[in-house]
C-alpha cells in the first residue's frame, strides 16, 4: 500500500512539473501593434485559436472576417466578440474547406467588397477525419487542412500585395516533423498509417509556406508557418471511442488553453522585425530550425507545382 501511495505520489509530482514547465516555456505575444484601418480573415475562427486570434485582433481595432464553415457558430462567435471587444467591425463570411467551389466563391466575394486585406490566417483544420474524398474527389483530411488554404491563398494574393505589408499565416504542428515519408505524388490517395494524413497535411502547410516565401521575394507581403502547441480544442472531437479517451486524458493532463495556443499566431501576424524570417517556422513566439522533413526544398517545389494541379489552379487565378 505504501508502494501503491509513493508511485502514486511521483506520478503526481511529475505531471504537476511538466505542467509547471510548460507553462513557464509557454511563449507570449508581447506587441502592442494598433491593427485599426487594417482588416483580417481568419479561417475557422468561431471557436478553439482560431476564435482568440480573431478576438485578439478585434481588440487591436481590426476589421475581421470570420470565414467559417458554420454560420450560426460563427454568428455567435462575432455577437461575444462584439459584446467583449465593442469592436463593431466583425463579420462573418461562409466558407467550406471541403469545396473548392466554395473557397472561390468566398475568396470571389472578398476581392469584390474589399478594398483590402492585411493579415490572412489559414487556421481552420481537422484531424481523425473518416477516409472519404471530397466533392471535388480529394482526401477531406488533405483537402480541408492544405488544399483549400492553398487555393484560397492564391485567390487573395493580389489583394494582400495591394495591400502590404501584409501577411500569410499558416498553422501547422509539430506533426509535421512527424511520420513516413512525404511522397508528393501520392499526396491525393489516403494513407494506411496511423494519423500520417494527418501528419503530411501539417509537413504541407510548412513546405508550402517555403516556397511561398520564395514567390514572394520582392514584394511587401511575408509569410510563415507555425505549431500552435498542444492545444485543447474542438479539431479533436472527431476522435471516438478509447482513442478519444485517450487523447482526453491527455489534453486534460498537458494541454494549453486555446488563448495560450493562439500566441504564436497572433505574434506572426502582428509583431515587427521578423520580416527577414519569412518563410521561417515558428513555435511559442521564436522561430525554430525547421523539421528535418521539411529541409529538402526540391519538395517544396514540386509540392507547389503538384498542389496546383490537385486544386486546379486556373492561369487567370494564378498570381505568380
């Protein structure tokens, strides 16, 4: 029994140290930066970080589009942000990840009412999703966690060149150093092993977000990549049965609130002097070297060349 109470007891101890170590490692967004007369769209912002990196922005002054698949979650979203920041300027715009038709009807609307778009964050994202294609005949996983934000990034970039300086900010995770080999020309077939969907859609936003940079040598727009931290939020409610309870007991036990995990995209989107790191990944407010799967930039290459195929990237549609 006095065993059982002492294993017990360090077990307790060593959870409540990791807590404490994570939350003092735990990177802050510091910048005062005033975002009135800017205007924002961040995708999948009626809840989890994409909500506290709207409702951050909302308080810096911002016009914010909330482009969510979920009209009455999103309305809510905007009446608390409304009703917490007195910020009237919120909006919500319609937006399924899962249809290409739809990302260019929503990226259609903006470039016709907007006279400008400063800050685009490609935060909306999903994992443990059932293997089934999309309309459009891509992975739901790949095409809603990659796919769209690549189309509807080349959908708004004239509009953020106009604009600039502005930005792009594209949320990955750690998961991207993670798994099998990443086989550009098999990235539009399912793969059979465990959460490596998963784990190559996140290596896309970062492979993506190189070459990105790259294009946009020369311009007054930047970008960068980041892994949020591990955060409690509603991507992963698709998990189900032991595997869910799991990753519950997980969560509960190391997790991050979603306004802590909203930090390094806010820091991205907002704080000065990383213009030079564009093309960087990022993890709690500092850059980081990139993953090991990502070093290759012959792969960001043929991803982008591969990508605009899968998406059907029209040449009127392109901005390069």
């Amino acid at each position: 029994m006095d065993l059982l109470l002492i294993t017990v007891f360090i077990l307790a101890a060593i959870v409540a140290a990791l807590k404490i170590y994570t939350k003092l490692t735990l990177g802050t967004c510091k910048s005062q930066v005033c975002l009135v007369g800017k205007t924002a769209i961040v995708t999948g912002a009626n809840c989890g970080i994409g909500y506290e990196t709207a409702f951050d922005f909302a308080k810096r002054g911002a016009k914010v589009i909330l482009a969510c698949r979920n009209i009455s979650k999103a309305q809510e979203a905007r009446r608390k942000i409304i009703e917490e920041t007195h910020n009237h300027k919120i909006f919500v715009r319609v937006v399924d990840l899962a249809s290409f038709d739809s990302v260019r009807g929503f990226a259609k609307e903006i470039n016709k009412t907007e006279d400008r778009l400063d800050i685009l964050v490609n935060n909306a994202g999903a994992i443990g999703l059932e293997h089934k294609r999309t309309v459009d005949g891509r992975p739901l996983l790949m095409q809603v966690n990659y796919f769209s934000s690549f189309l509807l990034t080349n959908l708004l970039l004239n509009l953020l060149k106009k604009s600039g300086p502005s930005r792009i900010v594209n949320v990955s995770s750690l998961n991207a150093s993670m798994g099998s080999k990443l086989d550009v020309n098999n990235i539009d077939n399912f793969v059979p092993r465990f959460n490596d969907d998963y784990n190559h859609s996140k290596l896309c936003n970062v492979l993506f977000t190189i070459e990105l940079a790259k294009k946009l040598q020369g311009t007054s727009v930047t970008t960068y990549s980041l892994h949020p931290g591990f955060v409690e939020t509603e991507i992963l409610h698709n998990f189900h049965g032991v595997l869910k309870a799991l990753y519950m007991i997980i969560v509960k036990l190391f997790s991050m609130t979603c306004e802590e995990g909203a930090q390094t995209n806010i820091y991205c989107s907002v704080a000065k002097g990383i213009e030079d790191y564009s093309g960087e990944h990022f993890d709690s407010c500092k850059k980081v070297k990139r993953y090991k799967t990502a070093a290759d930039p012959e792969l960001a290459k043929k991803l982008w060349k591969k990508t605009e195929e899968l998406v059907g990237l029209k040449p009127e549609e392109n901005p390069f």
